[in-house]
C-alpha cells in the first residue's frame, strides 16, 4: 500500500495496518519536505489520528470538515493539515497541568473548534 494525502485511504485497508506502517508510509509520502527535528515524527502521528478518525468515521465533524475545507479550496492534503493543526492545540491544552479540571469536556472542545473550522482562518494562520 502506498499512502498519498491527496487521496482518501481504503478504510479497510488502511486500518489492517499497525500503527507503525500507517507511520512508515505517511513518513515515505513526506520524504521531499525538509522538517525540523523531530518535527517530521509529529507530522506524521497528526496525520495518522486524522486519517484513522476519518476511516472509523468517529468523529463524524471530521469528515464534514475535510468535506467542507475541500469545497473551499483547500487540497485534501492542506485540509488534513488544517484539521491536524487543530488537533494540535487540543493535545497541547489537553497535557497542561490546569486541564485536568476540564479533561471531560475536550473532547467536545475539539469537535465544537473542528465544527468551526474555515479554510480562511487556516489560511490566516
């Protein structure tokens, strides 16, 4: 199987693979960009969340987002990155100390910010 973010994975196919494969190949996909240490590991562990959440369907506002980002003229790829951006923030305000308070709530917290999403705020950065 080879992996092209432009392209949606065969469900199926796609989560037959252990974890470390589905890495390996999101890995080969990115094999011209130049990362940042470390940075490439990353990149790759967001994309994966983001194409296993779409291939299990759970949650389902990520699939309408691709959706619509895609519509808006974002490639499939940049709308991976714009969901996975994201996701980063969630990770992020998930591990700080304070989160804890609020750790049944991020999940929606998520979904409500991915719901959100425009291709013009990924854009504006």
């Amino acid at each position: 199987m080879r992996y092209d973010p432009e392209k949606t994975p065969n469900p199926t196919q796609w989560l037959g693979l252990d974890e470390h494969e589905r890495m390996r190949l999101v890995s080969n996909a990115h094999i011209s960009v130049q990362f940042n240490p470390g940075a490439e590991t990353l990149h790759s562990t967001l994309h994966v969340i983001i194409e296993n959440q779409l291939a299990l369907g759970a949650p389902a506002v990520v699939a309408h987002a691709l959706e619509r980002l895609t519509k808006a003229g974002l490639t499939r790829h940049d709308a991976l990155h714009a969901i996975a951006s994201v996701l980063a923030e969630h990770v992020y305000a998930a591990v700080q100390p304070e989160a804890a308070d609020s750790a049944d709530s991020l999940p929606e917290a998520y979904e409500a910010a991915v719901a959100n999403l425009t291709a013009d705020a990924w854009r504006d950065g």
